[in-house]
C-alpha cells in the first residue's frame, strides 16, 4: 500500500501540524496485523512548502504513506487533496487524477469540481467549538475517516504528541467532529 495526501491551505490555518501529525500517527502509533499475524510496519514522509509571507500565503504539505520501501520522497499526484482556502483551490485543483477524492471546506472554497468531492464544514464546526483554530484538526479527523490510512487512536495520539498540553481537550473534541463529518460526508450528508 502507498498513498499520497497534499494538504493545502494559507499559512496559519495548521495546515503543516496537518500533515506532521498524519505521517507520526503511520510511522509511529499506528501499526496494524496483517493477515498472518505479523506487524505490517508504515513508513511515513513528510514535505512541505509555503509561499513568500509565511501567514496569509499559500500552504503545503505533503505526506506520503506506504507498507512498503519508498523510493521517492515526494507526492506528484495525490490521491487524497485537503482544500482548506479558495487560493489553494486555485494553486492545486490541477495536479489530481480522476480518482482522487478531494476534501474541501465550502465555506472557503466557494468553487465546485467534479469528482470524488467531500465537503467538510471544517471552519464553522471549529467556530461552534469556540475558535477556528482547531479547524484544521476538524478537517483532519474528518480525513482519517474517509481515508482510512491510519487509525483514529493513532492519530489521537500523534496530534496530542504536537499540540500544547492546555489544548489537549479542545484538539480531541475538534478531531472527533471531524471524524463524525466525515462519515456523514462518506454517506452524502452535509451538514448546512
């Protein structure tokens, strides 16, 4: 198994704690059986790239996930794209392929593309948790849980091994919103 996620956004939205987090919890916490019983150990690498003025300009981060030895460090096309801004929509809608499911929040992305779309009410879920910093937490629970590619518990773990001890509470309320957006997001449902 390998798998490519970009998350994108502007700078100050987390978008880079996004990805750190998601390659700790596959390297790190989260280490399934196979069907024989053994370990099937991940790998995980992390890239990340922003613009000239670190808040407000554009964001990336790249994880790249596999079981198997990787050979190259950098994700061309993602198979899971994170829209966290209508400026990143813009920089990053073109580098998929048709099968790549793309998580947006259309609060901030007023645009709509074809395919594999998930809509993840991201910004406002953490505005009724009180501060919108914790959307990117919300939007990565909501991830997780389409993607599957690493296990809830390990994600807890690798976000709280990153955010500060007094936002523990707060960052556990915003990933399990998220998780809940998006499997009503896996069903059709978006929450207006």
């Amino acid at each position: 198994m390998e798998m490519g996620i970009r998350f994108t956004g502007f700078g100050g939205q987390g978008v880079i704690l996004m990805g750190i987090a998601l390659a700790r919890a596959a390297a790190l916490h989260d280490q399934p059986t196979g069907g024989d019983g053994k370990i099937k150990r991940k790998s995980a690498i992390q890239t990340q790239s922003y613009g000239p003025s670190a808040r407000g300009g554009h964001s990336k981060c790249d994880v790249k996930i596999s079981t198997e030895e990787m050979h190259y460090p950098f994700v061309e096309i993602p198979d899971y794209l994170v829209i966290m801004s209508r400026q990143a929509y813009e920089k990053y809608i073109s580098d998929i392929k048709p099968e790549t499911k793309i998580l947006l929040d259309p609060d901030l992305v007023p645009k709509r593309p074809g395919g594999h779309v998930y809509r993840i009410r991201a910004t406002r879920s953490a505005e009724d948790l009180g501060t919108r910093v914790v959307a990117n937490v919300v939007m990565l629970g909501a991830m997780r849980e389409i993607s599957n590619v690493v296990s809830y518990d390990a994600l807890e773990k690798a976000m709280l091994d990153i955010v500060p001890k007094a936002t523990f509470d707060l960052n556990k309320r915003a990933l399990s919103i998220g998780s809940k957006l998006g499997k009503e997001a896996i069903h059709g449902k978006e929450k207006d």
